[in-house]
C-alpha cells in the first residue's frame, strides 16, 4: 500500500507536489554519510504522523552524514527539541505552477542535498510491516512548560487530566460528516472524578459555553494558550494530560507523536489504523470506531465505559 502511495508524487498526478530542489529523491539508497532533506507535506496532522519516520533517518545518515528537516513554520521549536542532531527550518507552500504546489524548502538557500524526500515517501522502504514501526515517542514537549502547564492543571482540582477535541479547524460539507457535535459528546464529558482540558483549537467559545450551559460540564481552556499558532505550547499541555480523547485531527496526532495515551474516535474505520484496533504510528493509542457510519449515539457509551475504568485504574 505505501509503494502505490508514492502516485502521490508523480509529476502527472493531479495534485502532486513540486520541490524546488534539484536532488533527487531517495529511493532507498544507503544514507550514511549523505544529506537527506526531509519534507513536511498535506497537513499538521500528517507531518505528526509521517514524522514517525525521521528517527530512523537520523540514524541512517550517521555521524557523518546530516538530517535536515523542512516542516510547518509553526513546528520548528518542537522538531528542534525533537531531533537536536538535525537542522530543522521551514517550508513555503504558497504558489501554483501549471496547476501543481510548488513547495520552497528553506535548506535549499544552503544548496541542494544528496536526496530530498516528502516525509512519508520513507513508509515503502521502512516500514513494510507492522513490526516496522517502533513502539517510542518519537516528539518531545518542552519539560519547563510542561511542568508548568502541570501545576496549572493540579490548581483545577485532582486528576485525571484529560484532554478532548472533538472536530477539525475545517468543517466544510465534505468534512463535517466525519466529525461529531460536542453535545454528543455527554456521555463522556458526564463521567464524574475527570477533569476536562480543552485541546480544540481554533475558535470554539460558543462550543465550551454550550457544553457549559446545556451539559453541565466544564471544559477547562487555558485562553492565553492559542492551541492553533503555539503548537509548541499545545504539545507542553497535551504532555501535561493524563490522556487524550479526540476526533482524528492534528491534536489528536500530536498526542500520539508525544507518545501520550491517545483514543481515536472515527466515523469508520480509517486507514492510519493499517487494519489494526489502533494506530500503529504511535506508543500508545487506541481507536473506537463507529459500527455504523458515524453513529455517534452508538460510539459514546463504549468510549464512556472505558473512560470510568480509565478512571477507577488512577
């Protein structure tokens, strides 16, 4: 399945992407020693999840070689801390050429390097099974902010701590069906001796005072935290949960990638799950899928349930 998904970056493929690099792209050719420029692509939540694979690139390269990270603006201070022995900067992703994105790695002002490669394009070389993928965190938060955001957390009342987000920031009529409504979120948020913490970003006010005012639940949000732009502040308090529950949206991939207990609900089964009852991406995860297309009424108690176990196990 990931050698078709490399269709993604053929030149005719209707919505491939342009590098401007004149390298080419590594195609599993031995690293040591080289430079390889490894490219953030599609989305937050993608380059969470297919950062999964820069640890084994780290060591591929070796001592002698250089890792070097292109990745949303916004994720340089967490990648930096991440992986301290690469050089991490940004990419620019803002014109169209003949109808295909062309995207501006920053380390190409340091000249092109031996391979570039979109981040996932490793998943046909190194991870051919399931055995593949490593079971560690592989982004770290920052431990000061973490601890901070801690003791936040505590002046609340006790644990346990958990995290939810409930859609994605892009809600069009294509999206919104895979995604619930927080009021159907009752079930879970009624669970008594648990302290919710907002992870949603974005604008989601008028959310929280509904939960607040028709469910009688309080999320807690942290307002001087902009979960969208300060993703290194996002990472700090998801580190901080004891858990996180979520739609499959960047918060959720964040939780997974910092190697935090992560449960996926989904609409239906979704293909990051590579069959399995979880996310093989991450440490700790686990999904709670829909038996029927997003049945939501359906879903709650069961994510209920194991929450008051989660609960009495504290």
């Amino acid at each position: 399945g990931f050698a078709g998904y490399e269709v993604r970056n053929a030149p005719d493929f209707r919505t491939s992407l342009l590098h401007y690099t004149k390298a080419p792209q590594w195609r599993g050719e031995p690293l040591e020693g080289k430079r390889i420029l490894m490219v953030g692509e599609q989305g937050l939540g993608d380059e969470f999840m297919f950062a999964n694979t820069l640890p084994d690139i780290a060591r591929a390269v070796g001592p002698n070689g250089k890792l070097q990270i292109a990745v949303d603006l916004r994720l340089i201070p967490l990648f930096r801390r991440s992986f301290p022995q690469a050089e991490v900067g940004f990419y620019e992703d803002r014109r169209y050429e003949n109808k295909h994105l062309r995207i501006y790695p920053w380390a190409i002002k340091d000249g092109d390097p031996d391979y570039y490669a979109p981040m996932g394009t490793p998943l046909h070389i190194i991870r051919k099974r399931l055995e593949d993928f490593p079971r560690e965190a592989f982004l770290k938060a920052d431990p000061a902010r973490t601890a901070q955001f801690r003791a936040r957390l505590e002046t609340l009342g006790p644990g346990p701590y958990v995290g939810v987000c409930w859609r994605s920031m892009v809600m069009d009529v294509n999206r919104r069906k895979y995604f619930s409504a927080i009021e159907a979120w009752k079930p879970i948020l009624s669970v008594p001796g648990i302290t919710f913490v907002n992870l949603q970003y974005g604008d989601c006010k008028a959310e929280l005072a509904l939960a607040r005012e028709k469910l009688g639940v309080t999320i807690h949000d942290f307002g001087d935290l902009n979960l969208k732009d300060d993703l290194d502040g996002a990472a700090a308090l998801t580190q901080a949960c004891d858990l996180a529950i979520s739609a499959p949206t960047a918060a959720a991939a964040l939780a997974g990638a910092l190697g935090k207990e992560t449960w996926f609900m989904v609409a239906s089964q979704v293909w990051p799950q590579l069959g399995t009852d979880h996310y093989p991406w991450y440490r700790s995860s686990r999904v709670f899928a829909c038996e029927r297309f997003a049945d939501w009424d359906g879903l709650m108690p069961r994510v209920r349930e194991s929450l008051e176990r989660f609960a009495r196990g504290r």
